[in-house]
C-alpha cells in the first residue's frame, strides 16, 4: 500500500456548496466524499453530475444516523438514491464516482454489481459509534465480500488505551488496502498516523463545515498539510508528541513540526490525549515514539514512571520532557529554562535580586517557575487555592505562601512587583474577566505591577486585558513556549540521532 490519501468530507446543503469547497481546498486533499446525506432534497437527484465538475475522485456516501450520518429516510428509499446515482454512467470513467460506500450490513447485488461493473471501487464500512472493534485484521478479511472491496472500520475509543490497541492490531497490515479511523477527540493520532496504521486514507472536514461531523473529531486538511506535513509521513517516520488531559489547546505540534521540517528530519509530532501517565507510556511503547512532552495534569505525575531523570527537573519534582534513550525514559524539565529567558526578556532585569514576587499556583508548571526565580534571586511568595501544595513547593526556597482568595488580597500587592500566573484557569477564555476565568479576580491592580501569565492561548486573557487596563505591563506565555520548545527539540534531535 502506498501513502495514504487525504479526504475531504462535503457536508454543505447544495452541490454549489460543496464543489466550491473542493476548489477551496484543492491543493491538500486527493478524494473528496461526497456525503448525499447532508444534502437538501431537491439536490440530491442531480449528484451524478458532480464528479466531472470537481478534479477529484470522488466517494458517494449515504450515511445512516445510527453510522454517524444525517440519513433518517429508510433503507428502501436510500437504495433508490444509491442507484439513481450510480446509473448511467459515463464510459469516461473520470467523470463517475470512483467510490461508493456500501455499510457492511448493506448488500444489495445488483447495486454492487453495477458499480463493478463501471470500475468504481466499493468501500465496504462498518461503524462503530460507542466503542471499539476485535481482531481488527480479521474483521477486515471478513468484510472484503468479492475480494474487489476496500474495507473500513470507523469506532470510538473511550481511553488512549483504546487507540494503543488500533495501533497494534493494525501493524501488519502494510500489504493490503482498508481504511482505519479511531473517531472522536481520542483518536487523532489514528488520522494524523494513518500511514502507521496502514489506511488508504484520513478523512478530514473543511472549517466552514466542521461542526456537521464535530463528535467524528475530524481534522481540517490545512491542519493536516501544513502544521503535520501529512504526505510526508511514512513508514520510517519517528514519532514524538505530548500527551496531557484534557490537552485541549495546545501549540507544541505546530512549533516542534516547524522545528522537524527546518532540520529537514523525517518525523512528526503530534498529541495524544491520556487520562493516565500509564496510558501514554503504553501508546509511546507501541507506537515507538522516541520523545514527547508533558503537560497538565502530568508533570509530576509522570516521575515514578521515569527510569532515570536529571538533576534540574528532580530538583523540581516536575518533569515536561521524556525521551527514550537505547529503552532507557529520561525524563527533563525546559519549563524552568524556557521561563528564566522569557521572564528577564519582558521584565528587562538581568536578574531578580530585591524582587518581590507572586507565584499564582502550585502545579508541574509553579514548581519550575518557582525553581527558575530561586535561581534568579526573587523573594517570593506562592498563592494556591490548596494550601498544602503551596506550602511543599515554598519550603523547598523558603518562600512564603498563602490561600489564593480574596484575604490575600494584601500579601499579594506586597509581593508584586511581578506577578507570575501559572494555572490553567483562563485557557481559551475570551470573555470578561469573571471568578472562572480569572484566578486573581478578587485583586485590584494599581498598575504598577508586571503580570506573566503562562497562558498562551488567547494570546489576552481575561486576568491580562484587567491588568493592561489598569497600566500594567503584561505577557503571555508564547515566548517561554519558543523558549522551552526549543530546548525540548535539542533533546528530540539527540534522540532522532542516536535511533
């Protein structure tokens, strides 16, 4: 089997729609399914026209509400819409559907002989929308009915543990055509690594359209070109990521990517969602990833999994960064160090001696905070909602520490020269600033205090427009991500080497 093949999913009301979609995103998708299922009535009995109005082997899909789909008009009348749309074909063969998708339990002869009959490949799928697929390789054999299908399985992993198990079943399946696909949020992996998985193709959707398929969790094919170079995945790709939970927002794949392609090195890295650190050590094992980072809420989480871990980040108790040494995981943290370099670049110091400052949190991310102005001379003082946490990370510096509430209100203006924001608590929030998005919602800045949030998507949070409005100066966590990002891809390369 070759690369795999990117698939643009057509979801819009009208055949106007969905062709200007194809023109739109031409240049990164290779098939385009074309889903009557979606279409508004009067459209649907002039579908044999499109194939030979796009350049694009097309795929016609009819797809059943209980599969994922939109179709709720019975079996009678669907097979009525699948032969009006495969009859009269064109002896060119371009301007016919080069496709069409049968469900396994969907066998009528006669409409899968004249698609045979008019050289287009049948699809034959099985969906499974709330859980996962057995003996995936024997499962496929069992669907190839006349031998001239390609079959595909589509079901939804409840656990990364789940998309780990796709993986394996799915290795030694190189010499033969099928199409694989772990749906949902879980199962990106499967789309971005469909040439592991040995797919004929990732489907994807367009932006305009996503939210047609949004629970399916597929990717958008500018995503899938440009940030993971998908058509430049291969067998002899290695594999890096990160993995964390519930990793909703992340900008690691798009600079690490962006890292890999500069250093013209053959490997991609991409997230993996895990709600335990065993899940994510049993996906990178299987999957042989060489490297990933290490976000909420496994930082320190992930320690006892490590077989080794270096000073600055034992010194820590928090690691971002795993790598995989000759089978030995070692475990860093560039969080301290991608912070010290951002953190004197805003603030315009050569170092913190005198400075007073807030740390606001005590997770993976305050440790390394709190570590890198220890080294940098501050006084400094932790701010948690849970004490306890505040107080192990504090008596390792001899810090002070306090209640994050509205009490300390006082403590932290005394500690506020910089403010150093470390929680995930305004993380894609673009709203006013409120008590749920906005950690210090109860403190007045009086402007003369420089605010750091971690946070780098939005760009502005909530806490950042208040304290700007107030004239502080202000920041986001974009450049200590540049800066950790890459001292993380040294360790990367290092490793991509040493395979």
């Amino acid at each position: 089997m070759g690369r795999p093949n990117v698939c643009l999913c057509l979801t819009g009301k009208t055949l106007a729609e969905d062709k200007a979609i194809v023109e739109r995103y031409r240049q990164y998708i290779d098939i385009a399914e074309l889903r009557l299922d979606f279409l508004n009535e009067d459209e649907r009995l002039k579908v044999r026209e499109f194939p030979a109005s796009v350049d694009v082997p097309c795929i016609l899909t009819i797809r059943r509400k209980s599969d994922g789909g939109n179709f709720i008009e019975g079996e009678a009348s669907r097979s009525m819409l699948f032969a009006w749309a495969l009859a009269f074909a064109s002896q060119d063969k371009s301007k016919n559907f080069a496709y069409v998708d049968f469900e396994d339990d969907f066998r009528v002869s006669s409409l899968q002989d004249s698609a045979l009959a008019y050289g287009i490949k049948v699809i034959r799928s099985y969906h499974n929308m709330t859980g996962m697929v057995d003996n995936i390789p024997q499962r496929l054999n069992e669907m190839r009915f006349t031998g001239f299908e390609i079959p595909k399985i589509a079901c939804m992993p409840s656990s990364l543990a789940d998309v780990t198990r796709l993986f394996e079943q799915t290795k030694g399946l190189a010499n033969t055509e099928q199409i694989i696909v772990a749906m949902g949020p879980l199962g990106l992996p499967s789309r971005i690594l469909a040439a592991k998985t040995n797919s004929y193709l990732s489907f994807t959707s367009p932006l305009e359209l996503r939210q047609n398929l949004l629970s399916l969790g597929q990717i958008d094919p500018i995503t899938l070109n440009d940030i993971y170079h998908f058509h430049s995945i291969d067998a002899q790709t290695k594999i890096y990521g990160i993995t964390g939970w519930p990793l909703k927002v992340t900008s690691s794949p798009e600079l690490q990517n962006k890292f890999f392609a500069n250093d013209s090195l053959n490997a991609v890295f991409v997230p993996f969602k895990a709600e335990k650190v065993v899940d994510a050590f049993n996906f990178a094992k299987s999957t042989g990833i060489r490297g990933f980072s290490v976000t909420i809420p496994h930082k320190e989480m992930i320690i006892p999994h490590l077989q080794k871990i270096d000073e600055t980040a034992m010194a820590i108790g928090a690691c971002n960064t795993v790598v995989n040494r000759n089978g030995v995981w070692t475990g860093y943290n560039t969080d301290c160090t991608g912070f010290s370099k951002a953190l004197l670049e805003f603030s315009g110091f050569k170092d913190l001696n005198g400075k007073k400052v807030a740390i606001i949190g005590a997770g993976g991310a305050a440790r390394a905070v709190a570590y890198a102005l220890h080294e940098l001379g501050a006084k400094c003082c932790i701010f948690n909602r849970t004490l306890g946490k505040a107080k192990i990370i504090a008596q390792k510096y001899g810090f002070e520490y306090a209640t994050l509430s509205p009490d300390s209100s006082e403590l932290i203006q005394r500690y506020s020269d910089i403010i150093v924001q470390t929680t995930s608590i305004g993380m894609g929030s673009v709203g006013p600033s409120d008590e749920t998005n906005d950690p210090l919602y109860f403190y007045d800045f009086s402007g003369h205090e420089m605010l750091y949030d971690i946070i780098y998507v939005p760009s502005v949070t909530p806490i950042m427009a208040r304290a700007a409005l107030a004239g502080c100066k202000t920041h986001n966590g974009s450049t200590m991500l540049l800066y950790q990002g890459e001292a993380q891809f040294e360790l990367y390369k290092e490793v991509y080497q040493d395979a």
